[in-house]
C-alpha cells in the first residue's frame, strides 16, 4: 500500500487552518517546501541564513496573505512550523494505523497526558476503534484539542475467554 507523502499532509494542514488567503496557501507551501525539516535536523549554514531571509520576507507579507492578523507573539513563520508539525504527527500517525492493519482489527486512543486534552480525547481514552477509520478524520470530527491533537492510537489490547 503506497502511504500519503508529507505533502499531502502540509497541504491539508495549510486549507484545513483556514488563517491563510489562496495566495497565502500558495506562498506557505511554498515555504514550506523549502525550508520545514525533520525535527532535530540541523540546517547547515547557508540554508540556515536562506531560512532567516525568508522568515523576514514570509512575516513582513503576512498582512497580504492572512485572512485575519496573527497574535503579534506569533510570527507568520511560528505558524508556518506549527503547520509542519500538525502536518508531521498527521502523517505519523496515518502511517501507524496502516501499519496496524496488517496485525490487529482494533486500535486504542492514548494520550500524551499534557493536561491540555479536550473532553472527547479524555472521555476516549483507551476506547477501541477499527483499524479501518482513518485516525485523522476520526479526530478531525470529534476532537477540539489545540492546536492539535496530541492523541495517538495504538494496537488494543484485546481480551481472550479461558
């Protein structure tokens, strides 16, 4: 089975925010593209100093690419990297499930115990869903956590009659 690319993923996390004009859709993903990295990756240093550059431009614009402006604390390119990580966990956790589907009909929702999880995340947890749902559209429907979800799913530990 061929598993969504990043892109994928950064493109929905980009429509789904709803913050950005179609242009701004356009320019972050095309930020994007170029400069979000894995986390932990250190850039070299040219890159690092492209990156800089661009983080300027990408904030001076934002007025002309946001549909409404961001806290004056939240830079356009502060959201831009929530997007890649929203859009990173989006993909982990896809990836997972499908993983999941070749050993086990049944997947649980955990939560990473932040204390910032929304009712339905806390009201689920260790809940039993098929490993069929999509994990993103299940939690896209229900969940309110922000600014994501910090649920995964895991195997469920199913029990066995003596």
């Amino acid at each position: 089975m061929q598993l969504p690319a990043l892109e994928h993923y950064l493109a929905l996390a980009i429509r789904q925010s709803g913050a950005l004009t179609p242009r701004g859709e356009a320019v972050l993903a095309d930020y994007l593209q170029q400069f979000a990295q894995a986390p932990g990756v250190p850039l070299g240093e040219a890159q690092a100093r492209a990156k800089d550059a661009a983080d300027l431009a990408l904030n001076i614009r934002a007025a002309e690419l946001l549909r409404a402006p961001l806290s004056p604390r939240r830079p356009l390119a502060t959201f831009a990297g929530e997007l890649h990580r929203s859009a990173l966990l989006q993909k982990a956790r896809f990836d997972a499930v499908a993983t999941m589907r070749e050993f086990c009909a049944q997947m649980s929702l955990t939560l990473a115990n932040t204390g910032e999880e929304c009712a339905w995340c806390r009201e689920n947890e260790g809940r039993s869903f098929s490993v069929m749902e999509d994990p993103n559209e299940l939690l896209a429907r229900h969940c309110a956590c922000t600014p994501h979800a910090w649920a995964t799913f895991h195997p469920a530990i199913q029990a066995f009659d003596a």
